[in-house]
C-alpha cells in the first residue's frame, strides 16, 4: 500500500497571495482612517456650537498655530519668490520677456504655491506637535480622565485645534503672498535690472482678485484636512511610546497626500 507525499505549497502562489492581502489590507485601512476623519470632522462641527465655549484654549491655539509659524513661513515664503523669480526670469530671457517675471511668480504664489507651502509648515510644525501631544495624552489614561470628569474631550481637546487649523492657515497663505512677492521683487529689480514700473503694472494686470481668493480657499481646506487627521491620528493612538511615534509618522505623511490631492481637486473644480 503506498501513501501519497502532500506536495509543498509553492513560492509564487504563496508570495501572491500575501501580496494581494497585504493590498487589501493597505485599502481597508485608507478607507477605515478616511471614515475616521470624516466622522471626527462632523463631531467636531458638532460640538463647536454648543457650550461652552472654551475662548482661552481657542485662542492659545490661534497662537500656537498661526503667530508660532510667521517666521518659518515668512522665510519660506521670501526665498520661494527669490528662486522662482531667478528662474523664471532665465527662461524668459530667451524670448526677451522678461517684463512676465512679476506676474509669473504672483498668479504662481496666489494660486498654488503659498496655500500649499504654508499647509506643509504648519504641518511640520504644528500638526506634528498636535498629533504627539494627544497621543500621548491617549496611551497616559489623560484623554479618559477628562471623560472621567465629565468633560467632553472632542470639545475641549479637538475643536481648538481643528478651528486654528483652519483660521490661521489661510492667514498664513496672505503671508507667503507678501514675502514671496517682496522676494521676487526684490530679486527681478536689484539682481536682475528689471525696472520697478514695468514689474508692478505687469503685475497688477495679468492678476486679479479670483487668484488671492482662490488661495486663500485651499488655505482653509489645507488647514482643515491637516488638523483633522493630525487630531484623528494622536486621539486614537495606542500602543505607548512606540506607538504614538508611529501614529506622528502616518499623520504627517498623510497629511502631505491630502494636501496635494485636495489641491489638484479643488483646482480643477474652479477651472
């Protein structure tokens, strides 16, 4: 009587298969955290009109937000305009165009580049701080005291920060304009002899008051996504140390993605 040897799995069928649920997984979790951030995000609105209204932490966020980032932002925002405008002004040289620098570097700044620049300081800056300092108030039991006293910890914890996110980041765009634009100038008219006349009527020509406003809408929504999922991230980490490390890092990369996704999104509804 001969007994049959069970064939071994194969290599390929077994590294397929964990490939296709390593994806599969990877997709659950994107929808699951996106759900996640979309629900937080109506408790949020939910709990920022009703009482009471907590003004100090609002506007100890404000600051921590907003004016903490002016000089990141600023700084970023001059040599943005100092670059852009010596490069564009090497490309226009060879059609003798050099009198487009101006409005080149301000529909590029007005439209894109500042909501999206200033998005990712407060990001690095602020979100990431954010996303630590409530994860570990999650993994020390804080988050539980606070429920423990009958305190809403979305209201008191969440809704500051998100409102911050989406009041100062717009604010923070006009100043990427203003010293993006002093940096461009600066630069076309000192560096590279172009006259002042001819930069500022260019300028205020070609742009219209549809570019500031278009910025300073991805600015809101920039900061809006950005605070919620550094809050969603840090309220609901777990796992110690280690994990609070680990739900910073996915905050800030996700944070990233939804800023240019959401900037190719809302640019291509309003065009």
């Amino acid at each position: 009587m001969t007994t049959e040897t069970p064939s071994k799995p194969n290599r390929f069928t077994g590294a397929f298969t964990q490939s296709v649920e390593g994806l599969g997984k990877g997709i659950i979790d994107v929808v699951s955290s996106i759900g996640g951030v979309v629900a937080l995000g109506m408790d949020v609105f939910r709990w920022s009109v009703r009482r009471p209204f907590r003004l100090h932490n609002l506007f100890t966020q404000l600051d921590f937000v907003g004016v903490g980032s002016i000089f990141i932002v600023g700084l970023t925002g001059t040599f943005t305009g100092m670059v852009f405008a010596l490069q564009t002004s090497t490309a226009f040289a060879l059609f003798d165009a050099e009198s487009l620098v101006g409005p080149t570097v301000a529909l590029t700044l007005t439209r894109e580049l500042a909501s999206v620049f200033a998005a990712l300081m407060v990001t690095m800056r602020a979100g990431s701080a954010m996303c630590t300092e409530l994860g570990t108030m999650r993994v020390t039991e804080q988050v539980d005291a606070l429920e423990t006293m009958a305190v809403n910890p979305v209201q008191y914890l969440l809704v500051p920060r998100v409102l911050a996110g989406l009041f100062m980041v717009p604010a923070l765009t006009m100043l990427f304009n203003t010293t993006g634009m002093t940096g461009a100038y600066v630069v076309a008219v000192f560096g590279l002899g172009i006259s002042p006349g001819t930069f500022l009527s260019r300028t205020q020509q070609w742009m219209a008051p549809a570019d500031v406003y278009e910025g300073l809408l991805k600015g809101a929504i920039f900061g809006l996504s950005v605070a919620l999922i550094c809050c969603y991230k840090g309220y609901n980490a777990s796992g110690g140390a280690k994990g609070v490390g680990q739900a910073t890092t996915e905050a800030m990369v996700a944070s990233a993605l939804s800023i240019f996704i959401l900037d190719f999104i809302v640019g291509m509804l309003m065009h």
